[in-house]
C-alpha cells in the first residue's frame, strides 16, 4: 500500500462519514416535522369536537 493509497483511503472514509453526518439531521428533521404535524392535527380534532359538545351561549334574554 503506498501513500497515495492511504490517502484515498482516507479522503473515501472522510466522505462517507460526511454522509452519514449530513443524512441523520435530515432524517431527523423530517420525523420531528411529520410528528409536530401529526400531533398538530390531533391538537385541532381535540379542539373541534370540544366545541361541538360545548352548549352555545344564548343570547341576551328579553324583559317580559
């Protein structure tokens, strides 16, 4: 093995790891963004049906 090789052995590791460290943020942020919408949604549903099961208010009554 000669020094040019060790080198390109080292610039190839170098690249995959610079890969691999790029890919995992990525990956990451696309899990944490599809959980917020998820759990977003959820937030509204909950919110929606509370509404729907709240009695409304009546307006003011009227002297007799």
């Amino acid at each position: 093995m000669t020094l040019s090789d060790v080198g390109r052995e080292g610039v190839r590791l170098v690249s995959g790891l610079t890969g691999v460290a790029i890919t995992v943020p990525v990956v990451a942020g696309f899990v944490l963004l599809g959980a917020a919408v998820l759990v977003g949604r959820s937030l509204l549903d909950a919110g929606r049906k509370l509404l729907e099961t709240k009695p409304r208010a009546r307006g003011p009554l009227k002297a007799a």
